[in-house]
C-alpha cells in the first residue's frame, strides 16, 4: 500500500509530500503483482462464464458492415469466427491493420530500467519520486522491500542490465541519497523501450479500442493501468441496453488470450 508519496530533485532543495491524510483516502495507491492481477481476473472470467481461449493468437481482425472478424491461431489450430463487437485490447499491434486507424508514435529514445531492491530501513508505506541527473525513477513500496522503475537512456539501460549488483546499488545510491538508509540488495534488472503511442480514433466499424491499445504513455504518470480500466468502465456504460451487444452475450462471449497474457 501507498500512503505517502514523497517527489524530490537531486542536487534541488525543498520535496513535495503527499500523505493519504491530506486526501482523507484510505490509501495513495497499491503495488500489485501482475500474476495476482491476472488470476483474479481470470476468476472473474470464469465466474461470468466468459469462454476463454488460452494460449491462443489474434493473427487478423477485420470490420465488415454488421460484423467483425478474428483469425486465431491455436492449440486447435487456425480458426476464425465472426461477431457483432470487438474489443481489441492486445497492446496496440493489431490497430495499424484497421481502416481509419492512424497510430501516433513519439519515440522517447528511452527505456524502463525496473528491479526490486531493499533498504536499510523498512518503506513504511512510502512511494518516492526522484527526478535524478540520469533521468526520473520511482521506488514503489512492494514487499519487503522497493520495486525500482529508473528512466534512462537506452544505452544506460542496457549498462545497467549487465553492471554486477554493487556498482547498480552504488548509482541509485548516489542519485538517491540515504533517506531509507543503505541500499542492501537489488535484483535483477528488466529493461522496457519506452514511447507515446496514441490511436486518432478508438473505433473503427465494429471494433473498439482499449488499453494500451488505444494509449500507452510514460510509466512516469503511472496511469497506463488506471486508463485502461477506465476504459473498459466507459465501454460497459456505453454498452448497456445496446441491443446488439445483447444478443452476442445471449450466444457467449469469447476471450483470445496469447501465452502469457
Ligand atoms: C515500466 C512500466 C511501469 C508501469 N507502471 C504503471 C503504474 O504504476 N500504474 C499504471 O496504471 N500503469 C503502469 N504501467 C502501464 C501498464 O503496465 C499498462 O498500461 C497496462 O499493462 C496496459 O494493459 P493492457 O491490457 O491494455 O495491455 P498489455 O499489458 O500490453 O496486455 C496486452 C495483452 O494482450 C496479449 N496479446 C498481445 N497480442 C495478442 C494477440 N495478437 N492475440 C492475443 N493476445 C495478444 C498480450 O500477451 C498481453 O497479455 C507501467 C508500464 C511500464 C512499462
């Protein structure tokens, strides 16, 4: 859980503190493993009956009049199948292929640098945000210890993959100061190429835009997830009492999911 939020400059005086308080939230905000994420979710799915298809590929989505359709590639095999609706919300690879559908691209020329680390001292609940020399990171409050999202460099990035844990903990030591004391551990680093990519319109015929699929911005802002949500909450309002929509659930919903999503 996040309850206080602390952003600084290195080589800055002054910090702005956010405390849950303040705000009179019960919380700031919470770190969630993505596996815990996506096994609630799946429970959901089945609970609502939803049929899903694992470990299955969306090789092609097309917009006809009244219909869309989707290739598969599968266990099974290749399939297709028709509906009155799509929710595309793959990421964003399969929106060039849409009429009408122009993706903006803006090329940060940077990558996420993540890693989990623990500190001397226990986080109690605070998330820091740091606008460091080498660009900005966040230390999010996660177990025991910190998940570390660093912006730098793509270069940096790459040397930060490979430098042995001490020399990692040395620079976050120095653009972090000792506020939670020693930096004791830092595991191992995944590396993100970061860019703006936003769609021109979210719909085109009969498919429907959401998620990153439709934006994905800097992990900065922290509200690619929170857009997303925000997303299917709009969608499901615009949704109800369309007739359509009624009849497709009436003859089941299915769920293309590729392996490891
Ligand atoms: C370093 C980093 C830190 C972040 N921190 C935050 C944060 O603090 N808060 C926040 O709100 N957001 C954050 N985000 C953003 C957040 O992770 C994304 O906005 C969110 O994951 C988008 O979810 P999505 O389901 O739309 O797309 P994705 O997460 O891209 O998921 C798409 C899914 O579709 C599957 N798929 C792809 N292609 C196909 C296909 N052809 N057929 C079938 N399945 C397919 C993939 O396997 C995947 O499971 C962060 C992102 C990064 C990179």
């Amino acid at each position: 859980m996040i309850d206080t939020v602390h952003v600084s400059q290195q080589g800055a005086w002054g910090r702005t503190v956010l405390n849950r308080a303040d705000l009179a939230l019960p919380h700031l905000g919470v770190v969630v493993d993505y596996p815990v994420l996506t096994t609630a979710i799946n429970q959901q799915l089945e609970q609502a009956g939803v049929n899903v298809r694992w470990d299955t590929r969306v090789t092609a989505v097309k917009s006809l009049h009244h219909y869309a359709t989707v290739s598969t590639s599968g266990p099974e095999g290749e399939d297709w199948l028709t509906c009155r609706l799509v929710v595309l919300a793959e990421g964003g690879a399969l929106a060039d292929t849409l009429p009408g559908v122009k993706r903006l691209v803006h090329d940060y020329r940077q990558s996420a640098v993540l890693a989990t680390i623990t500190t001397e001292k226990p986080h109690d609940g605070v998330a820091y945000e740091r606008f460091s020399h080498q660009g900005p990171f966040a230390l999010l409050p996660h177990g025991d210890g910190f998940m570390l999202v660093w912006t730098r460099s793509h270069d940096d990035a790459q040397t930060l993959q490979t430098l042995d844990d001490a020399a990692v903990i040395a620079q976050l030591q120095q653009a972090f100061g000792d506020r939670q004391g020693k930096i004791v551990s830092v595991g191992p680093r995944a590396v993100f190429p970061l860019a703006l990519r936003q769609v021109n319109r979210v719909v085109s015929g009969r498919v429907v835009l959401i998620g990153n699929a439709a934006q994905t911005m800097h992990p900065v802002a922290a509200q690619g997830l929170n857009l997303g949500l925000r997303d299917a909450i709009g969608l499901t309002d615009a949704l109800v009492g369309v007739p359509d929509v009624r009849r497709t659930a009436r003859s089941g919903r299915l769920c293309c999911r590729a392996q490891g999503g």
